[in-house]
C-alpha cells in the first residue's frame, strides 16, 4: 500500500538526517580522540635509515668500479653458476640460446658494417657487466644472486670472451682495472645540454 505524501516525506527527511548525522560524526572525532591527535605533529612517515637505503644503494660507477662490493669468486664457481641460472635462456658458453643472442665475440666488430653486440665488444668498463647481471639478471629472478655469485657470472662471461685467464680472482679490484676493448670506441655527446651548469638563482634563461 502507497504511504501517504507527508508519510514520504519524513522517511526522506529521516534518511538524509542519518546521512548527515553519521557524516558530522565521521569527521568529528570526540574529545578523547581529539587530544591523541593534536599531540602529533603532521608527518609524512618515518626517517629512512642506513641500513634501509643499503638495500636500494647499489649503484656503481663503471669507469672507476667506485661501489663494487667486496667479495669474489673463480671462473670455476662462475661456470657452475652460469649452468644452473643462465645457461637456459643464454645457451652453453654463452654462444646463444633461447632468449638472447650470444654473448661472446665480436671484439673489434665496432668498427665494421657488421657489428657484434657482446659484453666483450660493447662494454667500455668491466664493472657494467656486474652492474648489470646484479641488477637485471636472471631474467624472472633479478637480484637473486650473492655479489659472489655475479662476481663469479661476470667473470665466466669475461673469461669466455678471452679478456681474462681461466685462474683469474674475480673482485672489485679485478673489474675496475680490467681495459676493455672498446673503452675509447664511445664518442662524447657534445650536444649544448649536456654542459648544462647547475644553477639555481638568478639563473640564464634558456632560449
Ligand atoms: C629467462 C631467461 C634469462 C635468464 C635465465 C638469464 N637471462 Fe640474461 N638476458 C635475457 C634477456 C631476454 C636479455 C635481454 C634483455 C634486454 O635487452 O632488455 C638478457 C640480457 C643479458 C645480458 C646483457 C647482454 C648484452 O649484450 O648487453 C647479460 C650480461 C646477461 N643477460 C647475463 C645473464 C646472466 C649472468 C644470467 C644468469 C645469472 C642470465 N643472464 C640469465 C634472458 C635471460
């Protein structure tokens, strides 16, 4: 049975009264509650900490190596490695495999029609290949691997491309003294922008 129209409008009355009511009571909170709230001050979390931030600070400058975490490793535990967590996407020796192209040779291809991509031929610093391989690789488990343990790939990749003995001590020290083939293969941008000088008063406007 219909209501009445003045039945209709107190239940609409009512509703939006309940509506309101519970809004007001939402976004007051009671003095108790108040009192805990003023005593904080505004803030957007917490202080990072060290040890925090060491997990993500692992950047490495490649020219000089500055950042290589200590550790080391033999071509021997390198290879091992290399089977068990790369060999299936990159192939046996590194020659190629499922996913990727080799990884070996074409050392003084740069200068050719037919350029090799390797991290032989490429690369101008060795402690890339580590930043690399830490960062990025295995593909599906990226930094999964101990700093050994890429020490030891990384070794194994740059003793396949004859740029270091089988006997060679993979360490920081290593990495950062090794010349790669094509240091000196890289031209440098000489576009404006990139001698941008920091500045940040009274600074030129750029046109
Ligand atoms: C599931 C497949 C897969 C596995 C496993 C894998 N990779 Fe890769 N890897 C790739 C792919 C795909 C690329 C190309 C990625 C790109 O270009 O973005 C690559 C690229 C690389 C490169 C760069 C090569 C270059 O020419 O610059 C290196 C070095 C490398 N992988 C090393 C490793 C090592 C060392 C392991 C084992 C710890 C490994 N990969 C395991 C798929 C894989």
């Amino acid at each position: 049975m219909p209501l009445p129209k003045s039945h209709k409008l107190l239940a609409l009355l009512a509703f939006c009264s309940a509506l309101s009511y519970g809004g007001v009571l939402a976004a007051e909170p009671s003095k108790a509650n108040r009192s805990a709230v003023d005593g904080v001050k505004p803030a957007y979390g917490q202080h990072i900490t060290e040890a925090d931030l060491a997990q993500w600070n692992i950047d490495i400058r490649t020219k000089d190596g500055a950042g290589l975490p200590s550790g080391s490793s033999t071509i021997a535990q390198g290879k091992n490695v290399y089977e068990a967590k790369c060999a299936s996407c990159h192939g046996e020796k590194a020659a190629g495999g499922a996913m990727f192209g080799t990884m070996v040779g074409g050392i003084g291809s740069f200068t050719t029609n037919t350029r090799v991509l390797t991290p032989g031929s490429m690369y101008p610093y060795a402690p890339a290949l580590f930043d690399y391989v830490r960062r990025a690789m295995p593909l599906l488990e990226p930094q999964s691997l101990s700093n050994d343990e890429v020490y030891g790939v990384s070794g194994y990749i740059l003793h396949l491309n004859g740029l270091i003995p089988a006997d060679a001590v993979v360490n920081a020290k290593l990495l950062s003294d090794l010349k790669m083939p094509n240091r000196d293969g890289f031209i440098v941008d000489d576009r404006p922008d990139v001698k941008a000088v920091r500045c940040m008063k009274n600074c030129a406007v750029l046109r």
